[in-house]
C-alpha cells in the first residue's frame, strides 16, 4: 500500500533539519574522524560535561599540551577552549609511518552550557593529559528549594 506523504501530517522545517545536520556532523568532526591528522585542520578534543547543583565541570583529554598554552573563554553561556598540540618529537627520520591517529596543531572546542555561569570564577586545572575547569552557575541559575506551607 503507498504511502500518502500529505497524511503524515508533520511539519517540517528545513532550518530544523539543518540545525540537525549541522550538530551531526560536529558530533563527527569533534570525535576527530572526519578528517585526517595530519591535514593542518582544527580538531577537537572529547569532552565530558557534568552537572551539580551550584557549578558544572568540563573534563577535556589534552594528552601532551602544554597547560600554558591553553585558552579559556566564556562568552555567555559557551565555553571555548583552544590551544596547539605540538608534535611529541618522536618521529624517526628515515622510518616510513605505517599508521598515524595522533592529532597534532591547532585545536578549538565550545560548549554551550545549559545555565548561566559566573565567568569571574571560573577555574582551570591540567592533570595527567586532562583539563577540569569547574564554572560556578550564577546566583540566579541556581536551584533553590522552596518550602510549601500547608493552608488550613
């Protein structure tokens, strides 16, 4: 039996189905495999985002950067961090590379977060390959429980 595509009876809007295609390919371009190493792209490093009640924590895999140069910006809600990953020096000349998935250059990352945040107290931190920057919410983003008293 054909299908009528006017009984489907959905609105569709060729912004949204952009927006989707768009988030789809980020998705793909910040995982790092829709480019090669090696190509003189930006790439972009995983990201985890967590949620408390006060503040959120972005953890960033930065395997052999340097802390120094890593920036930081908040611009509203967007987190934006960027850097350069030199090459490690370890490249043997004369050998012929059978596989590379090392990323090397310039790199750049923006997270919306889902809240306003205090920018003035925003602070970084770079352990073992991994950047946590802990973003406090503002006053008014924060949740607050309220009491609800009983009428009689």
């Amino acid at each position: 039996m054909p299908i009528n595509p006017r009984s489907w009876d959905i609105p569709v809007s060729l912004n949204k189905l952009q927006e989707e295609m768009n988030n789809m390919f980020d998705r793909l371009y910040h995982k790092g495999i829709t480019t090669g190493p090696f190509d003189g792209q930006e790439w972009a490093p995983a990201v985890d985002l967590y949620e408390c009640p006060n503040d959120f924590t972005v953890l960033v895999e930065l395997p052999g950067v340097e802390p120094e140069g890593i920036e930081l910006q908040i611009t509203g809600n967007k987190l934006t961090i960027r850097g350069t990953k030199e090459p490690s020096g370890e490249e043997h000349p004369g050998q012929e590379s059978v596989s590379t998935e090392r990323r090397f250059g310039r790199f750049c990352r923006a997270i919306e977060l889902p809240a306003e945040v205090n920018a003035e107290g925003v602070e970084a931190k770079c352990h073992n390959g991994v950047l946590r920057v802990h973003v406090p919410k503002t006053e008014a983003s924060t949740a607050k429980a309220i009491r609800v008293n009983v009428v009689e």
